[in-house]
C-alpha cells in the first residue's frame, strides 16, 4: 500500500509517497522530467510488498514546498543534499538509491559523493553524466538527441511552448508510450503557478555542475532500444565509469518511459540487483 507524507528538511519540505514499513530495507527513488514520485507507483508497491521501506520524494522544484527561485538553487550538488538530508530525516544511514531521467543523474552524482551511505545504485535509462556529456559532444546522434536541451534553457520561451494549446508541447514529450490518465496528473502539476519553470531549472543549471566521478558501488544501468533521448553510445561507454560490480541491461522495444511502459520487467532487474548486494 503506498501513504503519501512530508518529510521536512532544511533546504524545505517534500511530498513523499511511501510503500512498505518503517525498518525494512531502505530504498529510495528518484523521478525525472516532466514526472514525479508517481511515476514509482509499480515499483513502490512491488518493493514495499517485498520486505522494503520505499521512499519516492517529489524533488526540488517538484514539491511545492521546496521549490526555490534562482537556477543556481537547482545544482547538482543541491539536489544531491536533498536526498541527503530526506535520508537523515528518515534515520537512514545506508540505503538503495533508484534513479529514472533526470533522477538517475541525480543517483549517479549521490553515488560518486557518498559511496559510503549508498548500498546499491540502479540507474534507469540516463547513462553516467561523463558518458553521457562526452557523447553529446562527440556523437553526432547524441547531439542531434540531445537538441532539445537548447529549448528547455531558454527562460520563458520554454515555459510558453511547452505550455500552448493546452500543454501540448508537455503532452507530446511522452510520445503516448504512457496511460493518458498519467500524462494529465502529470501536466495538472506543472501547470501550477511556478512548477515548470522549477522543473526546467534543472536545465538551466546543468552548466553549473562538478563532474560526476567514478562509481564506487554494486551498479545496475538499464537503458531501453527505443529511448529518444539516449543512444547506444553514451549507454555502451557507461561501463567504464564503474569500478565496483556492474550490470547493464537493454530492454527491446521500450521507449525512455520505463517504470512506466515496462513496469514488470524493470521491477523483476532491480529486485535481483538488491538480493544480489545485499550488504
């Protein structure tokens, strides 16, 4: 059964939806963009259901409560204290971090800078943030995936295309490949007064970031074949970036909306990571 709570931090306070009891093995998800902790909502069942305590945060921007105004606010490195300090509220000192989009790159950084509290990382369809950049500088068809990047950092421009005709530029960022009733809670959150351009901040700071470092931790990476935004470059390059045990696995037919399109399969490859690394 999934509760939906708040967890209070200094940097503000996060919608949270929970599956699982208090004490069970901790494990943490991370949406991306333009989602939220909702789209967890397979996963959190299955994993609350499984002997875990499942945490999955409305991040900063997305959580009305912690939705800060500069674009400096939305670092890397501020979205990383944000799972920090959500897992100190929590009594966590280790845990599972599970990350999707944008919250994969939030996963790989947290990993590079706190290896010690981390048990195991499972990265979902953004591949490691140096293989990731290299690639769309290197890779022509990274770079010509990677365009819309340009629009998303554009102040106000991006707010006004995204949001015209009743969010069609919103709706069509999930090519259908999800239940329509789910796009619409989705847009319904980010047509909230300040909600996109909060989201689209993270965008905007992406040219602040440190480099992500080499990952130290267990390391699961699933990238799908009909991804949009990922091509084979950055994906197959990831390995190189990990130095603990590593395991890549590459889902045919899906497109980049995996927790979701492809709930069953994603679920069963992290269940077997957590059993796997255990420790």
């Amino acid at each position: 059964m999934i509760e939906a709570t708040k967890i209070s931090t200094d940097s503000g306070t996060f919608d949270v939806l929970t599956s699982g009891e208090p004490g069970g093995r901790e494990v943490m998800l991370l949406h991306g963009f333009p989602e939220s902790a909702i789209e967890w909502e397979f996963q959190l069942t299955a994993l609350g259901g499984g002997g875990c305590y499942a945490v999955a945060p409305d991040q900063r921007g997305y959580s009305p409560g912690a939705r800060p105004e500069q674009v400096a606010d939305y670092r890397v490195e501020e979205l990383v204290s944000d799972v920090a300090a959500i897992a100190d509220q929590l009594d966590w000192q280790r845990f599972d971090l599970i990350g999707h989009d944008w919250g994969a790159y939030v996963a790989w950084a947290a990993a590079a800078t706190m290896p010690e509290r981390i048990r195991s990382l499972t990265a979902v369809s953004l591949p490691h943030p140096a293989a990731f950049l290299r690639a769309m500088t290197e890779d022509e068809d990274q770079a010509q995936r990677s365009q819309y990047f340009n629009l998303l950092r554009r102040p106000r421009v991006a707010e006004r295309v995204l949001l015209a005709d009743n969010a069609s530029g919103l709706r069509q960022i999930f090519d259908w490949k999800i239940p329509e009733d789910r796009i619409d809670d989705y847009i319904y959150r980010l047509t909230q007064p300040e909600a996109l351009t909060a989201a689209l901040n993270w965008y905007r700071a992406m040219h602040l970031a440190e480099p992500t470092g080499p990952i130290q931790v267990p390391t699961l990476y699933v990238w799908s074949t009909e991804d949009t935004t990922v091509g084979s470059t950055a994906a197959l390059a990831t390995a190189a970036h990990v130095t603990a045990p590593y395991r890549f696995e590459m889902l045919e037919d899906i497109s980049h909306w995996i927790p979701e399109q492809a709930p069953e399969a994603l679920t069963r490859l992290i269940m077997e990571h957590l059993l796997t690394h255990r420790t």
